[in-house]
C-alpha cells in the first residue's frame, strides 16, 4: 500500500506489482493504435475541416507536412520535456506539468506521452499538446489524434 498525503485528505491506495507496457511504435499508415489501456486513433483533415481553437485536451492537431514519423507511444520518465504551447521555445518539465493538474506520484507513474520519430514529446494525453509541428496558416492539412478513454 501507498499512502498519499493531500491538502484535505489521506488516501491509501494499494499497490498492484504491474509492470509497465514497453514502448510501442506508430508508423503513419497505421489509423488506430492501443496502448496502456487506451485506445488513439489518427486522421488527416483539410485545414479548413477542423476548428482548432475547439479541439480539448483528449485530441491534438498536427501539421501534416511538418510531423515526423514513425511516432511512439510510452510511459512518462523523470526528466522529461516538453515544448508546450506559450512557452516561446522554452521547455517546460513534464513532472511540473503533471504537478500542476494536481496528479500524484503514482498517477504520474501511469502517465503516457507521445514522442515524434527523433524521442521529442509532442503530446501527453489529457494534460499537454506540445509547440512542435503546430498548426499555422500555411498548414495545407492537418493530423488529428485522438484518445479513446481508458
């Protein structure tokens, strides 16, 4: 069991000896992907098809042209980054953005990411979309990725 020490309560939560789902690769001319529980799927679009500003934190929107290939699906690490909209280039810690929503330890730990062909970190699920590949006005089409829930 683990004991977990919040502002307004104490949870005890038990422990389940689970180990980690390994990496899993998603090349381009696959739609649908599983991993950890969840389900993503992938679509192009015309940049005219999708409102942007409309889309929540369980979708992203890519560049088409611009998004590298194959993506990777895998479990958060300590010391990962990741450029997340509004940071002007900067980097922010993954930890402190997780932190921010209020997860703990162990919620951390359950926490995938999404990385582009190079490892960077384009999208963790639910929580951050990241500045790479980021839809602009000369964007011809649009990837869109979406979670499927647990």
């Amino acid at each position: 069991h683990t004991i977990i020490l919040r502002k307004d309560s104490l949870d005890i939560i038990e422990r389940k000896n689970e180990a980690l789902e390994q990496d899993k690769t998603w090349p381009f001319d696959q739609e649908r992907c599983s991993f950890a529980g969840s389900n993503y799927a992938q679509q192009t679009f015309p940049t005219e098809q999708i409102n942007i500003k409309s889309l929540d934190k369980q979708r992203a929107a890519f560049d088409s042209k611009l998004l590298k290939f194959p993506l990777t699906w895998r479990h958060y690490q300590t010391g990962d980054q990741i450029q997340a909209f509004g940071m002007k280039g900067k980097k922010k810690l993954v930890k402190k953005v997780l932190s921010e929503v209020g997860l703990n330890r162990l919620e951390k730990n359950q926490v995938v990411v999404l990385t582009d062909q190079s490892g960077q970190i384009i999208w963790i699920p639910n929580y951050a979309h990241s500045n790479l590949y980021a839809v602009s006005e000369h964007t011809n089409s649009i990837i869109l990725i979406t979670t499927k829930g647990s």
